[in-house]
C-alpha cells in the first residue's frame, strides 16, 4: 500500500525501510539488557510500534553541535531538542544544553558554531546531565538532519562516558529530501531538460518550502528548523495516516 499523497500513487515507496527493526520490541530486549539505569529507564519507556499513524506519533526534533564531523575522535559540544507533533511544535519543553569536551577548541570549530573554551570549561559533562536528556527522548521518535551525526556521536559519548551504547530511531528529513528531489528528476522529459536534483543542505532544503531563514549552527535552533522542515515535507508529500514504518529508520 502506497502512503504518499498527491502524484505518489505510482511511484515506489520514497525511502526503503525494510531493513528497520521493529523499535518497539527491540526496545524490550534492550531493557533487559542495559546496565545503566538511565538507559534501562530510557528502554523501558514503550516506543510507540511501526504501525502507528504519524499524526498519533510524538516526535522531539534533535541537534548536536560538535568539534568535526569524526565521531570517533570529535566530541559533541551543544545538544538542542524540540518535542512536536505534525501539528505543533511544543516550544515550552525546547531544551539546551552546553556539554564539556574536556578538550580545548580548535580554531576551526569555534569559528563555525562559536562556542569558546570559557563558555564550555565550566559545562557539565555528558554523564552528569545524561538523565535529564534520555528522559526528554523517552517515548518519542527521534528527528534529524542527517542522522550519521546524532547516531553516531551519541552513541560513542556513552560508550565513552558509561560504557554502553544507545540505538533509537530516527526520521531523518535530510534522507527524504534527497530521495523527494530524486524522485522528482525522473523520467526522459527531466533527462532532457537537465534536471538535477536541489541541495539537501538544511537551510536550502527550508527555503524550498518557503520557511524562513534561520541562523544555522545552534543546536536548538537547527532542532526547531529540523521540525519545522519535516511539517513542511509532511504537507507536500505525505498522507498524516501513513505508518511510522515508512519513514523511521
């Protein structure tokens, strides 16, 4: 069954999920087997499950802003949240946090988000706030703008900090507009007219849609343009009872 409005009705499905778990029923077994109470207690909170309309779906939109771009040896600096629905964006349980590297700042970093050594010397350390963040996570599908970024680095910060990981789902608006722009260079008349597909980049990806500008690199304000994004391609592109399935990853 096809879950896309308007010209979709021909067309293969927009992103392949076939390869996603049943979040709900991982969720589960991860709850049995986390040490950490904060993330057992994060588990334990049900997830909603695959089938779920995307209109009943709570969502927190979510950005990290980092050292670089290797998770592996960059650290997360800044963590910016905004829970929504389809419909509204509950700003009033918007959050923000400053996160301590425990490293100086390269010149470069601090130039493109402009977070300096004194702002973050005396932030907490990830572990210290850590429940307070999983906590405004639980029970919620987790929004990005390319989800290597948040995935990644959130898992390996709790590897480093508590030693476990994370896993938690994710609907990534950078995915869908790339496979919207794909979608909609198809055929031999785009061919012939060179057609390519537009930038993905978030700002770009806003301006699409009309949304206005926002400055980039803050994390709550890209976590409240991410949302805002993903209403927008929801309007254009999507039926609101689709299933969750056909967009979490």
């Amino acid at each position: 069954m096809m879950w896309f409005s308007k010209k979709a009705e021909k067309e293969h499905p927009l992103l392949d999920t076939s390869q996603t778990p049943e979040w709900s029923m991982l969720f589960k077994q991860l709850a049995k087997e986390a040490k950490d109470e904060r993330l057992k207690r994060y588990y334990s909170t049900p997830m909603v499950n695959g089938e779920t309309p995307i209109e009943q779906v709570p969502f927190v939109s979510v950005d990290f802003e980092t050292t670089g771009l290797n998770s592996e040896e960059d650290v997360i600096l800044t963590i910016g949240l905004v829970p929504f629905t389809i419909d509204r964006v509950q700003c009033n349980g918007s959050a923000h946090w400053v996160v301590n590297p425990n490293r100086e700042l390269n010149h470069e970093s601090v130039i493109i988000h402009g977070i300096t050594d004194s702002e973050v010397k005396n932030a907490p350390q990830l572990s210290q706030i850590l429940g307070e963040i999983l906590d405004a996570l639980s029970g919620k599908v987790v929004l990005v703008h390319y989800k290597n970024i948040e995935r990644q680095f959130f898992n390996n910060a709790l590897l480093n900090s508590i030693g476990e990981g994370i896993q938690f789902p994710v609907v990534d608006t950078l995915d869908i507009e790339y496979a919207i722009q794909r979608r909609e260079c198809r055929g031999f008349i785009n061919k012939l007219k060179g057609k390519k597909p537009g930038s993905v980049r978030l700002g770009h990806a806003r301006e699409r849609y009309g949304l206005p500008a926002y400055q980039p690199h803050h994390a709550l304000t890209d976590a409240l343009a991410t949302a805002e994004l993903f209403q927008a391609q929801l309007q254009y592109h999507f039926n609101r009872n689709m299933p969750i399935s056909s967009v979490w990853q």
